[in-house]
C-alpha cells in the first residue's frame, strides 16, 4: 500500500500542493484499529520516541535514585523551543549532576523561542548544547549514564546507555529493530514499523502505575507530560498547545520529517504517522485531524482550527486560500 | 499520470522522506521534449513566473520612458532576501517614481538575509514594505501604473496593469488561463498547464533582441537576471548561486511551494517544475539534478553538490545521511 493523500492547499481555485503519508491508530491489545497508507511501512520516529528513550531512566532506578521531578521527566521527553524555562532547567540538571555544558553530546542549536533567540543574536552570544531542543532527552542519557557508570560518549550505539534505549525500543514495539540512523541530536535514533509504532503508543496509554516496574515508568512519562505541555515543546507550538487543550486526556508529541504520536490514556489509543515528504505543517494537520475524528478535541476549538484548518494569508493580511485534509479521510 | 518520486532522503540505512512531482523540459519551438510525472497538471508558478509580470512593463514603453537600468529589470524579476543591496535600490526606484514605501502593496516581510534580519530585530525595528521579497516587482508594477496612469490598487485581479500581466501569461504559455491565485505578495498569480510554462520559459530562452518588441523584451529581462544574480535572490541563494555559476548560460528562479523555473538561451531550452509538497529543499534539488543532466553545471561543482547531493550533518557535525535525486530519474 502506497502513501496516501493526506492533506492538500487551496489557493484560490487552485489546488496547489499536497501532502502523502501513513498514519495508524492502535488499541489498549496494540492492534491497528484503523490506518491509512502503510502500517508496515519502517520508519524512523525522530523525537517521537522520546518517552521510550527515557524509559531505561526510569527501569533502572537512576530517575529515583537522582530524585528527579516530574518537570524533568517531561524535559527528559521534550523537543523544547530553548527557552529560559528550558534552558534553565537543564543547566540546573547538569549541575546537580556534577555536570556542564561540555557533558552534553547533543550539540548546539539556534534556539527557537524568540525571546532568546533575540538575546542570543542581539548580544552576540552563541547557543549552548541546552539550548538544543533534545537537551532534556540528553540530561536524561547522562543521568542514566552516572547510574550505570559507563563512559562519557553515551550517544555512541553500542554504549550501554544506547543498548538499554535499543532494547526497550524493541519490547515496546514488539519489533527486532530494522536499523538506526543518527539523529539530528548524534544519538541513534531505531527504526519500526509504524504499526509497531503505534503499538509501543497504545500500550504507554494503556500502561498503569501498580501494574509492574515496565508500566508503572510508562505512566509516569505521560502523566509529567501531560502536567507539564509547556516544557514539552513551548509557547505556540502544536504539542503544548494540543497536550493543553486535550486536558489530561492525552499528549501529543511530534517528531523532525514529519512523523507525530498521540498517547490516549482515557481511550487506551495510541497513534502514529508519517507525512512522506518530512513536513511539519502536515504532520499537525493530520495529528490534529486525528484527535478531532476520535473525539477528544472540538473541531471548532482555536487550536484545532489553526492546526487542521488554517486559512493562508498574504503578508498583506488577505484570505488566499487554505490547508485542510483531504476531504473524507478523517470525518 | 501522477506525481513521481523525484527526491529521496537517507538516514543511515532508513529511507526516511521522499518528494514527488512534476517536471518539463521544452525546445525553442515549445515542444515538450522531456517530462517528468504530469505536463499538464495545472500550477501555479507563483515567483517563477515574474520575468512574465515584468513584461509589459517592458512592451509598454513604462521601462524605457522611466530609464529603468539593467538593475532595476533584474530586481523586478526578483525573489530577494531583502538585503541592504535590495532594499536601497527598492526604495530609491520609488523616490524615483515620487512614491514612498505606503504606496507598495506587497505588505512587510522580515527580511531573510542575515544582517538585515539582526538589524531590524536588535533595533526593534519592524521591516517595511520594501523589505518583501517581491518589492522590486512591485516597484515594476508601480512604474507601468505610472505610464498608463491608472489607480493605486494595482494588486487588484481587474486593475489595467493585472488585465496586462494576465494577457501577456495567456501569450507566453499559450494557453487561456484556468484560474489564478492570490500570492504572498497579494497580487494575482496566474495558473497554467505545467508544459505551458515550460514552453513560456523556451520562448524566453530562444528570444533575441532585434526580433521584435516581444523577443526584445525578453531578451532583454533574461540578459538583467544573467548580469546581476545577487540582485534575483541573495548571497547565499539557490538562484543566485547557481545563476552565477552557470556563467551567463543561463538564468533560474524559484517560486513558492516548491516551484522552480531555468532559462537557457544558449540552448534555447526552457525547464519548469513542481515539487507536489511544495518543499524548496526538493525544488533546488530538482532543478540542480535538470542542469546536471543539461550538462550545463558540472556534478563536481560545489553548489551542484552542496544543492543537488547534500550530506545531512547533525547539530555537532556528524554526518548522519544525505538527500538525493531518485537514482537513474535524472542520470
């Protein structure tokens, strides 16, 4: 099965451009309930694999055994804008650690929240390894790291921290991983197929505290998520803005090349999709759409509207047309 | 026929994205003599196609009677970064005119060249109207209004300078126009089979002064665009590097959503393309992959590889992939 029409533009009477992917929606069982393309389609998931690369933090007892709240537990699976509440946060990490700047491996990033972006540029300043959007996910792997006591190149693939990320990967999707690549961050980012992506999504939703040392860490993921939208991402981004609205009913996190994932604890769903052609803007629209079509966001609610149906307007201010889904596909 | 696969992303051993569309090549007698995916699919050229809205300012005699410079030509076909060298000759051009930049239409943009994006913001100044890519067009539109004495909404669909534009569109592609969109700049954009564009771009390449008003003028657009490629786009360009490294070939200009356009007078062929996620990433590599094949840029080149064959380096310099035409599409 081929990519599929997901999401087109008007402009005018033109229909301008259009965006293919796939996009799974799995049950509590991890079964494909529904899907759209290619399910078993191997894809790299990018940042929306996060709450798995946090998952040996927590199973192995370094989360507690390092006291950390749930604030850095939803830092720990943010692609944040590099913001001072980010920033901040991360230097306070590395410093509890023992830690600087230096530890970090994920390299520097041009933040983009404004406001720092403005102070960086304005005051000539470069930006540091926290500012980089994986810098939680990469506080994370270090305090994994002291707990264990492996050596400082922990995005390498075969350091044990990388392993352990590998080997959860694998269980939560049910999939002997097809490969890796290296992510925009330097750390292996493993592949599956998008069902067993969705697969790994439904079973975070459907995982409770009380229920084991696997679902117990699961749960606690997406609750410091769900508490905390604006450390996931930042001000005016998708995943805050739709983790808010949604209202404890789940979370949403998006991934680079176009892939996002929903965990749904109340319905037990997880989902998962890929926009062929790597665009954000696509992404959100279909996410969106997704969360409007299972109930759990009003289509007529601001951020639904912004995200699944934006009108495109000139830098004059005129109505020129619009994004939507493709007709049918999501009603 | 549709969209073909015509870009394709790696990340290590993972095919991570791919971008479809569309692409024609067309001889001086504006017969298709190559095409990609569907040449009659309907487009929009959005800025591909300003060497067409800068005609009748040409064929009117306005350009001429004005003393507009070769300069000036090139702006009015520019999509510019709104740098310093595009901006100071925009707002000139309409001191010339006795106009200031409130009689512009294509409303404030930031600019995308670097220093002038840092100026603006670290001086909290906001960015003017002459700082949209599309100024020197619309110093051009203001400049025929001026000669045929019309009124100062020349963005309107039904304003004498648009009815223009969209006759002499109708000519050069050969084609009745299907329908028009309103661009980012809010004038009208005018839609047409993706051949007919690809023959309107053949007609430019195979124009020569001395044959008439039509041909003198196009000639005479393409020889500005050829003469001074920092002024089509901006240091660091696709357009303008590669205008310039085809050394007076020929000249390129891309367009909104993954529009691309090349004229090459030498060999009187004219190409146009569409990549269908409207993703500029693909577009310049797409049109980079057509003058490889033309055998009019050298692979070995660094902007042909740097366009056409990126690596993907991660945010500390790994190299984790690269992007790529589809192999044998373009060999």
């Amino acid at each position: 099965m081929s990519a599929v029409e997901l999401v087109e533009l008007w402009r005018g009477d033109i229909r301008e451009s259009v965006h293919r992917g796939h996009a799974v929606i799995c049950d509590g069982s991890g079964a494909v309930i529904e899907a759209w393309g290619d399910a078993d389609k191997i894809v790299l998931p990018r940042s929306s694999a996060k709450m798995v690369q946090a998952l040996p933090l927590l199973e192995s007892g370094a989360a507690d055994a390092a006291g950390l709240t749930t604030e850095q537990l939803a830092l720990a699976c943010a692609s944040h804008s590099g913001a001072a509440i980010h920033t901040g946060r991360a230097e306070r990490w590395l410093a509890d650690l023992g830690l600087t700047d230096s530890d970090l491996r994920c390299g520097p990033q041009d933040p983009e929240d404004p406001a720092e972006h403005k102070r960086l540029l304005c005051s000539d300043e470069s930006p540091c390894q926290v500012h980089n959007n994986c810098s939680g996910k990469h506080c994370g792997f270090l305090t994994l790291n002291r707990h264990i006591g492996a050596g400082p190149e922990y995005t390498e693939p075969d350091h044990p921290v990388q392993l352990a990320v590998r080997a959860a990967w694998e269980e939560v999707t049910g999939e002997t991983c097809p490969g890796f690549g290296i992510d925009g961050c330097s750390a292996p980012n493993f592949a599956a197929s998008l069902a067993g992506i969705g697969r790994a999504m439904a079973g975070y939703a459907a995982a409770r505290e009380g229920r084991g040392r696997r679902q117990g860490a699961q749960a606690r993921l997406v609750q410091a998520m769900m508490a905390h939208p604006a450390l996931i991402a930042g001000e005016g981004r998708a995943c805050t803005d739709l983790t808010r609205t949604l209202g404890g009913a789940g979370v949403v996190k998006t991934g680079a090349e176009g892939f996002y994932i929903a965990i749904l604890p109340e319905r037990q769903i997880g989902v998962a999709l890929k926009v062929e052609d790597g665009t954000t803007r696509a992404s959100e629209c279909v996410i969106t759409a997704i969360l409007v079509r299972l109930g759990v966001l009003s289509p007529e609610h601001p951020v639904a509207q912004r995200l699944r149906n934006p009108r495109l307007l000139s830098r004059r201010g005129l109505d020129t047309g619009q994004m939507r889904p493709v007709p049918g596909l999501f009603d």
